[in-house]
C-alpha cells in the first residue's frame, strides 16, 4: 500500500508518464478508462524503477508498426489464418493488430475487479517456469490443479508454446493479450473441453462473448465452417448453444488469478464462475 501512495504522491509534475506506467497507476486505483489518462511523475524519479519484469521484457522484443502496416498484417494474417488455421503465428498476429479495442475494454473490467487489479500489478506468467506441474499432480483429483496438468498431460500440450506478443504499442495490453494466451488452456479445462477441432471451435465461442476479442469471434466461425459433416449437427444442436450461454453468463473470467485456486474444488469454481458443463442426451 504504501507503493501504491507514493505513486500518488509523484502525480505533480507536466511530463505524462510511458503508457506502462500510467496504466498500473490506474490499475491499482481503480480508473477505467485507457484512453484518457492523465497522470504524471515526477522528473527526478527514474522510471525503470516503475518498470515490472514482464514490461522489460515485451519493450525488447515488441515491433513498432504504423498503422498503415498494422491493417497490412491484419489482412494478410486473416487470409493465412483461414487458409491454414494451423499457422498459430498468423492467429497471434491477427489477434493483436485486431484486438487493441476489445483488450482496452477488458482492462476496464478487470481494474474493476480486486482479483483482476491484482493480475495487473503482479502480472503472473503461466508456464513450465512459474509453475510447479509436479506439485499440482499431487493434488487431490477434485482440484483445479490437478485437473490442469490432467488436461495437459491427456491433451499432449503444454503452456510453453503460446507466442511472445509483438505488435501491440502498450505493455498493459500486452500482458493482457499474453494472459488471455496463457489461461486459454484453463478455460478448457474449466469446461472439460478436449483440443479436438470440435472443442477448440466451442472454447472460441466461450472466449469471444465473455471476452469480445475479434480473433476469437473469427476463430469460432471459420473453425465451425471446417467441422465435419458427422460434427455439424452436434455442434449447432448442443456446442454451440452451450458456449453462447456460458461466456455470456459466466463472469469475466479474465479476472481469475487462476494461480491462486490451484487447491479449489472444481465444482465449487465452476459455481462461482457460473459456468456448467455440456450435458449431450444418450
């Protein structure tokens, strides 16, 4: 707490602070709006101490683009992207020179929440590097985390493949983006979704009403064009229906500091979260 005054303290002087910066201030004090913001720091305080790992990080990797190439990129990933939904570079790329203006509005609903400002102060990774798969194995059956690293193990995937984020100009957003990548394998296993192209295509679905990301409503509607003929009539008699409701009527599940329920009680998150599981008629 006393960080986040002295923070308050520093607001007095002209220079507007890097993006960054300015949006953890809001973060942690509960503004909601990206677009305009207005608070500064103090010209003798050296920024890089404000700076978090993860900002470090993404400042050095991340491509600055215009916005003349960003509609480019934007194009020519939609294109690849349903051409071979399999290019999971070009997805990502679609996903971020489409979706500044729906992560923006998924900031605002996280700096509303006190589980979702904590992710944007902390901003945990999630990967074989932060979390101990060996520990959640050991979990009782009924848990969260257990039941992550089943999914995982079940699905033959792990959370290490997901793409660095490059074309996004504010560190803020970009963590979102990066966390939106990291707990898309939570969401499966919230639901108990496999990766089939049939549970992928509803997962897209869940993802893009509670979350309103494009690349999501894109990836939901050109993956069901690509369903089989023997899927089809499962997936708009049952999946598709049962996604709609479920990201419409869960809470926004970007505020969920998943780290943090490893030990919760699938049943009991899955009630809070207000989410149910596909129920298919024998």
């Amino acid at each position: 707490m006393q960080a986040l005054r002295n923070l308050s303290k520093l607001a007095q002087r002209r220079r507007a602070a890097p993006n960054s910066i300015r949006l953890i201030q809001h973060a942690v004090t509960g503004f909601n709006n990206v677009n305009n913001q207005s608070s500064v720091l103090d010209e003798s305080i050296d920024d890089a101490e404000f700076i978090d790992k993860f900002t470090k990080e993404f400042n050095e990797r991340k491509i600055e683009i215009s916005e003349f190439q960003r509609a480019l990129l934007a194009i020519g990933a939609s294109i690849t992207a349903i051409l071979d939904p399999h290019r999971h570079d070009s997805i990502a790329c679609l996903g971020e020179t489409t979706g500044v203006e729906a992560l923006k509005k998924i900031y605002e609903k996280m700096s509303k929440s006190d589980e979702g400002r904590e992710l944007l102060w902390e901003k945990p990774r999630i990967n074989t590097k932060t979390v101990c798969f060996d520990k959640l194995k050991s979990l009782p059956v009924n848990t969260l985390g257990y039941n992550y690293w089943k999914f995982l193990e079940d699905n033959h995937v792990t959370p290490d493949t997901r793409l660095d984020v490059r074309f996004i100009d504010d560190p803020m957003l970009a963590y979102i983006m990066t966390r939106y990548r990291e707990t898309h394998d939570l969401v499966h296993t919230l639901l108990d979704m496999p990766t089939t192209m049939l549970g992928e295509v509803a997962i897209k679905w869940v993802e893009a009403t509670n979350t309103g990301l494009p690349m999501c409503y894109g990836g939901a509607v050109f993956g069901a064009m690509r369903l089989k003929t023997k899927h089809r009539k499962l997936y708009s008699q049952y999946y598709l229906p049962w996604a709609i409701k479920n990201g419409s009527d869960a809470k926004h599940l970007m505020n969920v500091y998943w780290e943090k329920r490893w030990d919760q009680d699938m049943d009991d998150l899955r009630k809070e979260l207000n989410v149910e599981l596909l129920s298919i008629p024998e």
